[in-house]
C-alpha cells in the first residue's frame, strides 16, 4: 500500500470518529444535523490546529478561532463549552484514528517481518496525513494540562511499544538479530517523528513519503534481519509466510 490509498483510509476512520465524537458530547454538541456537525467540527479542529502552530494553544482566543473557521463566536460555543473541552476532544479525535489504523493495520499481517514493515509506513503515512495534530502534539505537550500531557506521553510510548514487541517476537522467532530491542524502538522513533517535525527539510528535497518510508523500512532492515530474509520476502511474498515464524 502506497500513501495515496493510504490516505482513504484515514478520511474514512475520520468520517467514523467525528461522529463519534458528536455522540459522545452530546450534551455538548447543540446541532442537530449530523452532516453539518461533521463538516464544522472539521472545519474547527483544522482551525485550531492551524492557529495553535502558528502563535500556541494558549494564545489562541475565541476571535482567532472564529476568523480561520469562519463560524460566529456564538456557533463555535455550540460544539464545545471551553477551551480546555475543544482540546479534549480535538486529542482525543487524533490520538484514537492513530491507534485505531495502527492496530488494523498490525492485526493484518502475517509475521513479523510484514508487521515491522506496515508498522514503519502506517506511522509515516499517518504523520503525513495528519501532521498537524502530529506536530500539535509534540510541540504543545509541555503546555497541556497533566490529565493531557500524561496522555500525550503515553500515546508516544504506545508507537515505541508496538516496535519493541515486534523486534522482540522476531528476535524470539529467530528472524531478527540478537539488539537492545527497547533501545532499538527509541531510534526508530526518533526516525519516524523527524518526518512530521522537520516536514520542510524533506519538501525542499523533494523527497515523497513513500522515498522516506523504503528507506526507514530498508535502513532498519539492515540492523535488525538476518541475512536473505528481506530478500526472500521481497521477492516472494509468499514464501515469506512459511520462512519467517508468525
């Protein structure tokens, strides 16, 4: 899977989630319609996202808010009663579609070597279909209240915990090398946010997510398999299912 499929993926799970939301805050949510709901709280989570990287979540006020959303002040306070609610549910809109396609996506593949593979693009294609609320995140998580900043913390050690248990059922299966498998999920990590943070880097040298995503995929590839299994995995598919323990 390339990103352009990869992004109707992500517009689907949003579609899904935004209706969830307004289920969920209901007593909140004052609009009655379902599509109209959908389609402003779209517009207000795009807004604050774009308004808080710009000059910071905390010096957004409710005029900033209602000039790039284009809503009234009055409409704005139909779907959230503060500011402190809005990021709620602005984190918990980003952080659920995240884990959500990262674990359909892992539940998908075979072994372990596959499931290292879609772990690396799924995040990478996520970064880059959201990377706003992905920049949001990290930037903002020192500013956020505890309840929010320990949860932007443990959503940061989720990736890393679904590395390092991939590393470390491969190296139990005998498909990948003897490492620091904890260690080894901290780089990878690393690798992974430089996309979503340092995006203008890659943009001036041209370099697609897909070019970032073979190479992260093929650079930890040489750290971490045995000789001939990316081969054979590459050039059959198939085969790869017997050769490499599930």
């Amino acid at each position: 899977m390339n990103y352009a499929e990869f992004q109707e993926i992500v517009v689907e799970s949003r579609q899904e989630l935004f209706r969830e939301t307004i289920a969920r805050h209901r007593a909140t949510i004052r609009v009655r319609k379902e599509a109209i709901a959908i389609r402003n709280l779209a517009k207000i989570f795009d807004a604050v996202l774009e308004i808080a990287n710009r000059k910071g979540f905390a010096a957004m006020s409710m005029r900033d808010l209602s000039s790039e959303s284009g809503l009234s002040i009055g409409a704005l306070y139909s779907y959230f009663s503060s500011k402190e609610e809005l990021l709620e549910m602005l984190q918990n809109h980003g952080r659920t579609i995240a884990t959500r396609i990262m674990d359909q996506r892992m539940s998908a593949e075979r072994n372990s070597v596959e499931r290292l593979r879609a772990a690396i693009r799924t995040h990478l294609y996520l970064s880059e279909a959201m990377q706003p609320w992905f920049y949001f995140s990290y930037m903002e998580a020192k500013n956020l209240s505890k309840v929010e900043r320990d949860k932007a913390i443990a959503s940061e050690l989720y990736t890393e915990k679904v590395l390092e248990d991939i590393l470390r059922e491969g190296g139990e299966a005998g498909v990948f090398l003897p490492r620091d498998y904890r260690l080894a999920a901290s780089v990878m990590k690393a690798m992974l946010q430089d996309w979503y943070l340092k995006r203008g880097k890659y943009t001036m040298r041209r370099i697609s997510v897909d070019q970032y995503a073979d190479f992260v995929v093929e650079f930890v590839e040489s750290f971490v398999l045995k000789d001939g299994v990316s081969r054979i995995a590459d050039s059959c598919p198939g085969c790869a299912a017997t050769l490499v323990p599930s």
